[in-house]
C-alpha cells in the first residue's frame, strides 16, 4: 500500500501513559492505516483475541463503552477537551466494569488478565473521581478495586520488573490523592 504511494515508511508517534486501552489504539490505527475502510467493529472484534479467554466478553465491554460514548457525546469541543463527557458516570463505569470482570474471571493466563485488569484500574479510577466528593462504603470499595486491578495490570503489564516497586506507589499515592 505505502510503497506503491512511494513511502519509503510510515512514522506512528504515540504516547504510552498506561491508557487502558493503548494497544487497542495502536492496533486500530495500524490496521486503518493499511484500508481506511475497514470495519471497525471488525478490527475491535480481531483485537480482542488478546484477551485470551476472555475475548468475546471483552468485546462486549468495549462495544458498551463505544455505544455510550456515541450515544452521550460531549457537549461542545471544550468540553470534549476538558474530559467532561456525559456517557462517564457512575452508571456507565461500574456497568462497563462488571463487563470487564466477567472476562477477567474467564482468563487464566496472569498476562491476558493484566490486560483485562488495566480497563478495569481505568473504571474504577473514573468512579472514584466521580465518587470523591461523597466518603463513604461505595468510595472505599473503588478504592480498593482500583489498587487490586492497577497492581495486577502493572505486576503483570507492561512495567519492567525493576520499576515495578516506583510503579505501585504511584498508585497508592494517586489512590490517596483521589480519596482526599
């Protein structure tokens, strides 16, 4: 495709910050790059087959979060740009959470599982800044789900083994700021 074009090669910036769905991303950028036609619900369906055993639930879990963002879009750019998009409530998290759990449960392998487990970290994070203002049992209960699934995801994730110490206090430092 790229060298009958003449590109000699493709250059594809991306920024890892542990994005609960960073590879996601990168594989569909890369798969539309080659047909910028493709079926996307083709390509998720094809990526979820990283998740092992838990594939098809996790494609389901994706196509959740992708029906509530086109369904409850941002209200302008700016709020699209300040993150503050109407499908992001607790409803919606904890939903597309017991989604991600379903697969997770069904996934023996520790480094399918921290796959599952980083989208996961992410619904749970987004609950507790939801949450943050009312203390309480559903705010401790995120809090805790939010440390089990980020450690795991980083123990078995994409964080070398000499990080990984540095990596989980940031997560209980980050835990304790959005608990303040």
């Amino acid at each position: 495709f790229f060298a009958k074009r003449g590109l000699p090669y493709v250059f594809m910036e991306t920024d890892y910050n542990r994005q609960p769905f960073f590879l996601l991303d990168c594989y569909v950028m890369s798969e539309h790059y080659l047909d910028p036609n493709a079926d996307i619900d083709g390509t998720v369906r094809r990526f979820c087959r990283y998740y092992g055993k838990g594939a098809r639930e996790m494609e389901k879990a994706i196509s959740f979060l992708r029906r509530q963002t086109k369904e409850h879009p941002a209200a302008s750019a700016t709020a699209w740009h300040s993150r503050l998009f109407p499908w992001k409530n607790d409803r919606t998290m904890t939903e597309f959470a017991r989604l991600c759990a379903k697969a997770h449960a069904l996934e023996t392998d520790p480094v399918k599982r921290a796959l599952i487990a980083e989208p996961l970290a992410a619904a749970e994070k987004a609950r507790l800044k939801l949450l943050r203002g009312s203390p309480g049992k559903e705010l401790t209960s995120a809090g805790e789900a939010y440390r089990r699934w980020k450690r795991e995801a980083l123990a078995h994730g994409l964080v070398e083994p000499r990080d990984l110490a540095g990596a989980q206090a940031s997560v209980d430092e980050e835990l304790e700021a959005l608990t303040l």
